[in-house]
C-alpha cells in the first residue's frame, strides 16, 4: 500500500451490561484488525457499557480509568491509532460526559472529545430520549494530528450538525470519526444519509461506528457502520452484527476530488463565513 494510503478498522462491538467483558472484547477485536492491517482502528459510542441514560453514572470513570487505560496500553502494544469510541466520564466535580480518548502508537493519549451536541429528542410514538437529563455537553472541537492525516472527531448526535464538521475541513482534516449508537427510529432513516452528507459536503472520509444490534437492549442499536469517501460513495458497511469493518483511505483521491469539483475555494466568503471560536 502506498504512503497515502492506509487501512482503518470499525469495530462493531457487541455490547453487553459485564464492563470487564466489554473491555477484553474490545482489546482482543483491536489485534486482530492491526493483524489485518489496520493503521486505525475506531470502537463505537459507549463501548464499554450500555447505553441509555440509567447507565451512565454507573460505568462511568475518571480519565485516565480502567477503559482508557486499557485503550493506551494496546494501541502500545500493537503500534496502531486507536480512537477510543465513546465512554461515560466522570469529571473530578462528579459531573458526567459521553467522552472519545484517542490514542497513538506510544500509547500516549492524542485527544479526548466530550460529546458537543446532546442527545434530547422525542419523536411521538416511537422514541423518547433526553441526555442532557444526566450528561453535560463538551465545549469545544477535537482533532487530532497524525502521520496518516489530520482527524476530526465527533460523537454520535454530533454528526447532525454540518458546521462542526466543515470546521474540521477548514482546519485540513482528511477523516472524520464518528462513534454512534443511532436507534430503530433515526438509523434506517437517517445515519447513512448522514454519514454521505458530511462526506459529500466536505469532499473527505466519513467513518461512522456504531455498536452491534442487541435486541434485548432497553436501547436497540442499528448497526451499520459505514465508510464513505470524498465523492459521497458508501465503500464499507456492515450488517447489524459483530464484526469488523475494514476500509482502505486514500489521501492522494481525496486530492483528486476537491481538484475535479473545487468547492472549497469557491465559497463566497463576501457572503458567508463559518468561524471556529476561540
């Protein structure tokens, strides 16, 4: 594979209630994609507990935790990025955050987002879900420099929000990440739409991983993680099961893309601008 090319790997986790399961599950699927050639390997929202807002302040840790621990010691181990997914945190004044950990080939911790946009929605007859009820927001963007490209990061509702991801592409991110865990309403008829949509608007790759579908869960999950790339393709998704989802990125046509339909410079910034705040 050549110098702008590189494998990624979505673990579709099947999540249970055990932590300690969840967390050798966890480490066992990230070897065995490094062994398949992943250079990034990404775990879904929560994929160390289950999620609903009646879990979180049980499984939740202080960072650095058991979880992120665990997360550092084997991205060591097997010399790859890991994006650490999403876990309950526990700040030291006890409040509670939906939290990504990144990590690199050293081990060291790269970048830690705090999930921006809160999950509160209540469709009638279907689905009723409020995190704000436990959870409290980040406050600022995550990206992350490494020696692939440069990677923003988001956590599950966040992906609805077209600006924070066209910051990212400001600040030349090639790929974003987006831990998720959509449901049996909003994933069939929202998260591959979505995922096509940041990708096609920003002309980069899209990868979205979402915990396997358990339907005994009090929440559903709907699977299907996806990769898309600069043209708005779907070139990797998976069914609702566990598995790993691989998918090959390539810098140099992301290039190619935005050379053939050059968005980016044509943007009248006399009319409109988006800035990121300080």
């Amino acid at each position: 594979m050549s110098a702008s090319k590189f494998r990624i790997a979505l673990i579709q986790l099947a999540v249970t209630a055990n932590k300690a399961q969840n967390l050798l599950r966890a480490k066992d699927k990230i070897k065995e994609a490094v062994s398949n050639g992943a250079k990034i390997v990404a775990l879904p929202e929560c994929f160390n507990s289950p999620y609903g807002t009646q879990y979180f302040a049980n499984y939740a840790e202080q960072i650095p935790g058991e979880s992120t621990n665990m997360l550092s010691s084997v991205a060591k181990e097997t010399g790859c990025y890991i994006i650490g997914g999403s876990i309950p945190e526990s700040d030291s004044d006890g409040k509670l955050y939906n939290t990504s950990t990144s990590f690199g080939p050293d081990g060291a911790m790269l970048a830690k987002h705090r999930k921006v946009h809160l999950f509160d929605i209540d469709v009638p007859g279907k689905i009723r879900f409020q995190e704000s009820e436990v959870l409290c927001g980040g406050k600022q963007l995550t990206m992350m420099d490494t020696s692939l490209c440069k990677i923003g990061i988001g956590i599950c509702y966040d992906i609805r929000f077209p600006e924070m991801a066209q910051v990212y592409t400001q600040q030349g991110c090639k790929l974003l990440f987006y831990p998720g865990a959509f449901n049996m309403t909003t994933g069939p008829a929202h998260w591959e739409p979505l995922i096509r949509a940041r990708a096609l608007d920003n002309q980069l790759y899209v990868a979205a991983v979402s915990p396997a579908r358990d339907e005994k869960a009090t929440y559903v999950a709907w699977g299907h993680s996806t990769v898309v790339n600069p043209w708005g393709e779907v070139i990797a998704k998976a069914d609702h099961t566990e598995q790993i989802l691989y998918s090959d990125i390539d810098v140099n046509y992301l290039e190619e893309i935005r050379a053939q339909i050059p968005v980016q410079q044509q943007k009248r910034s006399d009319l409109y601008k988006l800035e990121m705040s300080s």
